[in-house]
C-alpha cells in the first residue's frame, strides 16, 4: 500500500486529518462496539490505530474480521515491533494476513539483521512501515528521542513510508518535516497526553492520532464529529 497516496485519497474526500487509535478490552468495550464506531464514524476519518491490547484481548482474528469488513479507513497495526528481522518477518505475516494496511515499528533496536529487514519485507509484502522516531510521554525525551536523528536519518536508506513524532514535543515534527519530504508523519500525544488538537498539523504533521480522549468519552463518535471540526484535511492546504 502506498501510505501517501492512501491518506491524500481519504483525508481529502473526507476533509479529515484524523486517525483513531483503540486500545480497547472486553468486556468494557466489545467488536460490537468496535464495528458500530467505525460504520458511524469512517466519513469523519482517516484511519483507525489498533493497539496490542485490542489484539490480545478480541484475538487477531476477530479483528480482522472488522478490519476485511470496513476498507473505507486505514487500518494500522500498533504492534510497537522491536525486535531482530526474522521475528519481524514472522509478525509481518501475521498482521498482514489479518488485513491490515500499515505496521508500526521501532528503530531503536538498529537497522542490519533488525528494523530494517523488517521494513523492507513488510513492504514486499504490500505492508506501509510506519517508524516511531520520537515518542510523546516525558520519558521519551530521557533516551529514544536524544536519538531520534540518527533514527531517523539511516530510516532514509529504506522504504519507510511514515513516522510517528510526537505532537507533545513539535519541535521535532517541524524539523523533520524538511528531512522526510513528503512521508507521511503521524502525531500521538493528542488529549489525555496533553496536546491541543490540531497543534501537530499546525507545525507540519501530516495526521494527529487520539485516543482516550476519544473511545474513553461517554459519546465517542460525538466526540470523532467534534474533532473532525478541528482537524480539517484543507487546513494544510
């Protein structure tokens, strides 16, 4: 999947910069739930963020089922993949298998025999790698985004087709932005981390991802509407 393509397609027709991320577990929360919220909200966004404890809790292949069932979105796997390649191989299949469009990974664990053997299969395979280059919580900035640079720049060597930098710290969003081109870059840190909607697109994010904000409110689809006031695609326009 060209992750570009994908999001200029779906961002601009639904004039969305919005990317849902659910970390949801039964019985709280159910696929029931899961299929209502995206037939409800997939007009007012771009793509949903599937976590590991979604996966661990409703199984892979119940989400896959909700994830073959609605294509109207980007679905990305939030696998937090940091492991040697053959691992990655392992998991890219899987993920892939399920349906998914995108996997997001680090790169902190280097590149020969590790991430980058992993980016380059999960692309063969029709896979968009996303990779984290800096992380939104205050811990982020004690070691992984002292490196996010170096991170970054050996990224280039690969077919990498977004980052994810944080929207809590936009000065390396705005910096990177020259760096990467025209990858796409998505921004966590969106509500409960503490960012303003909309600060990321405004210092060049390409997508803002949210989510407790979002799936924890009493109305999360009222809530999705609300947002997609605020993250218009014509914004960057």
């Amino acid at each position: 999947m060209n992750l570009r393509k994908r999001v200029d397609e779906i961002g601009s027709k639904n004039d969305s910069r919005l990317v849902v991320a659910l970390d949801i577990r039964s019985p709280r929360w159910s696929l029931e739930w899961l299929k209502n919220f995206v037939e409800e909200t997939s007009e007012d966004i771009v793509g949903i963020k599937i976590g590991i404890p979604s996966i661990l809790s409703f199984g892979l292949e119940g989400i896959s089922e909700v994830v073959n069932g609605y294509r109207e979105v980007i679905w990305i796997a939030d696998m937090k993949l940091a492991d040697i390649g053959y691992v990655g191989r392992l998991i890219v299949d899987e993920i892939s298998s399920a349906g998914f469009d995108a996997l997001i990974m680090h790169g902190f664990v280097g590149f020969e025999k590790g991430v980058g053997d992993t980016i380059v299969y999960a692309s063969d395979k029709g896979l968009s790698p996303i990779l984290v280059a800096a992380m939104s919580h205050p811990g982020g900035e004690e070691y992984l985004n002292r490196v996010s640079g170096d991170i970054l720049m050996k990224s280039l060597d690969y077919p990498v087709e977004g980052y994810i930098l944080p929207a809590t710290f936009t000065r390396y969003i705005r910096f990177y932005r020259e760096v990467i081109g025209d990858r796409v870059i998505l921004s966590p840190g969106v509500g409960a981390q503490g960012a303003e909607p909309g600060s990321a697109i405004e210092n060049g994010a390409d997508l803002e991802i949210v989510g407790r904000l979002i799936y924890m409110d009493e109305s999360p689809i009222s809530r999705v509407r609300e947002l997609h006031g605020v993250l218009r695609w014509r914004l960057r326009e």
